[in-house]
C-alpha cells in the first residue's frame, strides 16, 4: 500500500518525500524529470532582507531546523550541500545606511548582522559609495546536486517515477487512484504550476519569473556573497552566479536578453570589471510566490485525501525543512498546522472553485 504520492520532485516534493520515508511512510514521487525552480534557484538563505533590513519571519526557528535537515542529508549522501557564507550588504542609499544602523541596536538582530563599514571603506575594486555591512548566517544550498542525490535515494528506494502529469488521469471515486497506483492521499508539491491545478488552482498564487547567469572571471573577489540590490554567489574563484530578475508578467521559462541586460547593468554599478565576465550559463524559472507571502499547506476542504505543499516562493530552501517536518506532524499525528501556512485561510475560494 502506498501512503503517499507526492507530485513534484522540487525542493519541495523531495524534502517532504525524505522525511516521510525517514518516518516508516511508503512513498512515491512522479516528477516529469525536466528542469524545475529549484534546480535553477540560488538556494539563497538570508535572514534580513529588503530595503528595510527585515528579520524572516520565524527565522530563529526556521534556520536552525534548515542547517540541521541539510546537515543530516550531508551526513548521509557524503557530500556537503549547505554552503555558510557571510554576506556583504553593499548599501544603495542613505537611507539603507541609516536603517542598518537602527537595525544594530536592535538585540533581535544582533546574530545575523556584523559591523557596518562607513564610506570610504572599500572591498577590493568593488564601489560601496554608501558603505557596506557584514550579515551573518547566510549561505546557499546547493539545491543541484542535492535534488540529484535524492532522486537517485527514491529510485534506489523504489519510491520514483517519471511521468508527465495529466490531471483527468487522477480519479476520486471509487477510492483514489493514479494510474496502477492507489494510494492514501495525493500531495501536489508542483511549484508554480499548481496555478494549472483543478484543484487548488483557486489559491492566491503570485508566481514570479526570476534570471539566472553564471559568469567566469578573472578578477580578485572576497569568498563572500555579496548583496547590492540583487546578488551574487561566487562559486569558486573564477565563475560567479548573479541574480535575480523579478517579472511578474512574462510567466515562462524562457531566457531573455532583457533579464541578462538588467543584471550585467545591476553588476556593473558596483564593479565595472566584473560585468564584463564571460556569460557561461543564462537560467530562468518561475517562483511559486503566494499573495501573502506564506506558504501554502494542508488538504483541499472538500477532498481530504488531497493535499497541497506549496507557495515557497524564493525563500525555499530555508523554510521547506521546518515546514516540511510540520506538515510531517500534521498528516502522522493530527497535529495542527500553523494558521499562517494553512489553506484554510483561503478555503472559500476553494469551494467556490
């Protein structure tokens, strides 16, 4: 008997998928074997953002549970996935100066945030017209090699399947099946493409295009993520990662040369060197962003045996680990789900569906 067939081999479906199976839970997962958000994500883990210098909601419980869950699977697949790195925070304003400020006398905060360097105080060849700050407790997974470890775990494990999703192939009635396989409930963890979904497609979804490039370089640059309105990763000490594009309307994974335009501009007001790098690689994927800004988990109000994990938006690899772990807890033990992630907040739109 299968207990649970999970749609959708992102960070997501996979996370959910591991502790489940860790948990005694037979499991499957069909994912169309394509290209999906997380593998292009940048797996960034930062816990102050915006212009504001905002702390994540439930970050304090949230991180710990991340680097936990990433350093077990570390543990078990041999190979490290969660890369530590400090962040330099290259302000844009006077204002992003003065807010940081605010933010350090703020114990809350003391954790994540070092000190803040004036003007004049450069790093390397790199402008920092306003100053800059370190932040703490920042990385990025490598959300690639991870979701490859874990596919090849599921399929050792009997627990995959590769298959295109046809929706009229999921039958309610009698009891619930797909194809030759009838399991207890069906979670769709299928990112922005829930958006598609007869079911859950009344959710308020904000899916979010985002570009990706890789560059290789020859200049002298920190080993440290720097973040100056958008972001980059370096990988090693010749090839960088810079994004990320925000585009609401153009929903689909298409590169464009807009998107490479607008980050080698964004590159080149801090380092006029660095932009002119060889582009190695241009990604693009959607972010399953949501209306609110929370996640969106639980069971459909009027078939209970389905189920949705969803909504991560780009903040994916820090909160999936704890919330998967939740919803773990939710559907084993009955424990109730947090009400800011849980779909009952929009259940009326779901009934109306």
């Amino acid at each position: 008997m299968i207990d649970y067939l999970i749609i959708g081999q992102g960070l997501a479906g996979s996370l959910l998928a591991w502790e489940l199976i860790q948990r005694g839970c037979k499991v499957v997962v069909v994912d169309n074997g394509r290209e999906n958000a997380s593998q292009v994500a940048a797996g960034l883990i930062n816990p102050i953002t915006g212009m504001r210098f905002v702390k994540s909601t439930d970050v304090d419980t949230l991180l710990p549970a991340a680097k936990h869950r990433y350093s077990q699977l570390a543990d078990f697949f041999q190979q490290a996935f969660y890369i530590e790195k400090p962040m330099l925070r290259i302000f844009r304003s006077e204002s992003e100066f003065t807010n940081a400020g605010k933010r350090l006398n703020n114990p809350d905060y003391r954790p994540y945030l070092g000190d803040i360097r004036p003007l004049g105080d450069g790093i390397g060849h790199l402008a920092t017209p306003f100053g800059f700050l370190e932040q703490r407790q920042t990385g990025y997974l490598l959300t690639r090699s991870l979701l490859s470890c874990l596919k090849a775990y599921f399929i050792a494990n009997d627990s995959y399947r590769q298959a295109d999703i046809d929706y009229r192939d999921i039958r309610l009635q009698p009891s619930l099946r797909w194809q030759d396989i009838a399991p207890r409930r069906i979670i769709f963890c299928e990112g922005y493409r829930a958006t598609q979904n007869p079911w859950f497609c009344g959710l308020p979804f904000q899916p979010v295009k985002g570009e990706i490039l890789t560059l290789e370089h020859q200049a002298e640059l920190a080993d440290k993520i720097l973040n100056y309105g958008n972001w980059l990763i370096p990988l090693n000490d010749h090839q960088i990662r810079i994004g990320a594009t925000f585009d609401r309307e153009s929903l689909d994974t298409r590169i464009t040369e807009q998107g490479k335009i607008d980050l080698l501009n964004a590159l080149s007001q801090i380092s006029p060197t660095l932009s002119h790098a060889t582009l190695i690689n241009h990604q693009a994927n959607i972010r399953p962003c949501t209306q609110d800004r929370q996640p969106f988990i639980g069971s459909h109000p009027r078939h209970k045996q389905l189920a949705i994990f969803n909504g991560f938006g780009a903040k994916g690899s820090l909160q999936i680990p704890w919330h998967s772990r939740h919803f773990a807890d939710a559907l084993l033990n009955g424990t109730p789900l947090s009400k800011t992630c849980n779909i009952e907040r929009h259940y009326e739109r779901l009934c109306h569906h």
